[in-house]
C-alpha cells in the first residue's frame, strides 16, 4: 500500500479530490471557515497523518498540480488587463491606497514579528503574507524563508480577511465599497477578493486589481525592506 | 485554447529568461505578469487569444497552491512553538493595511 502513495498519481488524485469535495461542501454550508482551500488541505493532511505517508511522497503528485502556479501568475497579468478599464476614473486615488497599503502591510508585519522576538526565517516567512500565495511563494523562495510557511500563513491571513475584513472595516467608519474592496485585495488577496465580490461587483473588481498591484509592489519591494530592516538590527 | 496556453507559457518563459540573465530579485512569473499586461496594452497580443487559458487557470488558482498547503505539516512544531507572536503579529498587521488601504479611498470620497 505505501508504495502506492509513492506514485506520483496518488499525490495528483487526492489534490483534486480533496478540491472538489470542499466546494461541494461549500455550496451546502456557506460558512467562512468552510474555505474549499481550508478544508482540502485540512482534509489531506489528516489523511496523511493516518495513513503514515511522508509530505514528501505525496509532493511527488502534488509539484504538478503547484507546477502551474507560475503560468497562473502570467494569467493574472490578463486579468489585470481586462478590468484596468473599470479602475481607470480612480486609478489615482487606486494606486496611493495599494502602494501605501503594501509597504504597511511589509513593515507593519515585520516589525511585530521583530518585537516579539520571532526567529529571523519566520520573519522572512512572512514578509509577504498580504499578496497572493503563488507570488508569497516565489518572494519566500528570493528572501529565504520556507515557502510552506509562507503558503499556510498567507491562506490563514486570506481566511481572516474574508471572514472579518468587512466587519472591522464598517466598524472603523468604511461605507465606501469601493474602499473596502481595494483594502481587501490589498491585505487579503484572491481569499479577501472572494468576500468583496459578495459586498458588489465593483467591490470585488477592485479587490482583484489591488491584488495583483500590490503583488508586484510587494515582490519588488520586499527583499530590500528585509535586508534593509533585517540588516540594521543585526 | 492551445494557441492561448503558448502565450501564457511564453510570456512565462520570457519572464524566467529575463530574471536569470539580468539576475534581478523578482520572480519569472511575477516579470511574465507584467510583460503580457504590457503585450496586451500595447495591442502586440490580443485579448481573445489569452482569454481561453487565463481564465482557467485563475478559475483553479486555489487548487494550485493546495500542495504548499500540505506542506504546513512538515513545519508543524515551529509554527506550534510560535502561534501567539505569529498570530498577534499578522492579525495585528492585517487589520492595519485593510485600515490605510480603505481610509485613504474612503477620505478622497470615491
């Protein structure tokens, strides 16, 4: 039986199985927790831990189904394209909001992380962790840190987003969806972008374009605010 | 749907290319991004003939990041050692960049 799990398809079958079955479930409870992505990679692990099989062993399945985040990154760039359009009267006000959004977000993480005294590879870990996972990813892989943390936190930090992140925001006097939109892709990424389509269409197309600024103002600036901050406290 | 997954690839391709021989500190895919946004604006690349692909891909992003996910569990007792500063840290820093992000729109009256 454990050389089955060896086979790259086990790795592939499970992935996809998992997939389907969190968002069936989804359809039948509509409760944020209940995130597929969440609940697939909860599912596969617990299924892991009881069948005694090494992350390694599935990984060899589970690198083709990661293997097409990088082309899935180019999608984005499309995506960008095609709702720039819808962005273009406001694309002023748009990008301060990102950009300063971003660099808090880099900064703000960084410093707490600092203060309280966690081990320098988490900081770098966790850097990134407002921008969507595939580019987290490949920011963790240029500054250091471990691209799996940085792949867990980044999901738990979208989940938060999506189950609170309109809550907080009217409580702190947002009423603009346009406003509460763009912070959700800018602190949330695609999880985030995912609850601002349920505030409006327009809501959700903003989310989705500051996710993709900010995942190129984050990939740019990252590795120097790290070695700038990481370097003058050393 | 063939000729839009060569120019995702491609796009992708050249993104890569760029990083390694300019050996400059952002990823391929992020450059690819970039340069197919460019190619699109600049109408050297049609909408119609990357639409087919992008959109599928986006539609099953999350599947795709599954794998790291899994990978969490080899890293289980560093995280359990420090959940509360991780948890304090980025909650804390999450709800400060929705706040900047959504104040400055919010303030310019949009």
């Amino acid at each position: 039986m454990q050389e089955f799990f060896q086979l790259p398809v086990f790795g592939v079958f499970i992935s996809i199985i998992a997939f389907a079955g969190a968002r069936e479930l989804r359809k039948k409870f509509n409760y944020a927790l209940l995130t597929p992505v969440l609940v697939a990679i909860v599912f596969i692990i617990g299924f892991l831990l009881i069948f005694n099989i090494d992350y390694e062993h599935y990984n060899r399945g589970g690198r083709y189904i990661s293997f097409f985040l990088g082309p899935s990154v180019v999608a984005l760039g499309v995506f960008f394209y095609e709702k720039y359009e819808e962005v273009k009267q406001h694309l002023k006000v748009f990008l301060l909001s990102v950009t300063l959004g971003g660099i808090t977000g880099i900064l703000t993480v960084i410093i707490f992380l600092f203060l309280l005294k966690v081990p320098g590879f988490i900081i770098e870990s966790l850097a990134a962790k407002s921008v969507t996972t595939p580019i987290a990813i490949e920011i963790t892989k240029l500054t250091g840190g471990i691209p799996e943390i940085t792949a867990g936190i980044v999901i738990a930090v979208g989940i938060f987003g999506n189950a609170f992140g309109p809550f907080i925001l009217k409580k702190l006097g947002i009423k603009s969806k346009i406003a509460i939109g763009t912070a959700l892709g800018t602190a949330a990424h695609g999880i985030g972008t995912a609850r601002a389509f349920e505030e409006s269409k327009l809501a959700g197309v903003y989310s989705g374009l500051a996710m993709c600024v900010n995942g190129i103002i984050t990939a740019l600036i990252t590795p120097y605010l790290l070695e700038l901050f990481l370097g003058l406290v050393s | 749907m063939l000729k839009a997954l060569a120019y995702i690839f491609g796009f992708l391709l050249l993104g890569e290319v760029t990083t390694y021989f300019f050996e400059i500190p952002i990823a391929g895919n992020i450059l690819g991004m970039f340069f197919i946004f460019l190619a699109l604006r600049l109408k050297i690349v049609k909408l119609q003939d990357v639409k087919p692909a992008s959109d599928k891909l986006i539609k099953y992003l999350v599947l795709f990041f599954i794998p790291y996910g899994v990978g969490l569990m080899v890293y289980f007792e560093i995280i359990a050692e420090y959940w509360l500063p991780i948890s304090v840290a980025v909650i804390a820093s999450t709800v400060i960049t929705l706040y900047i992000s959504a104040i400055i729109i919010e303030k310019s009256g949009k």
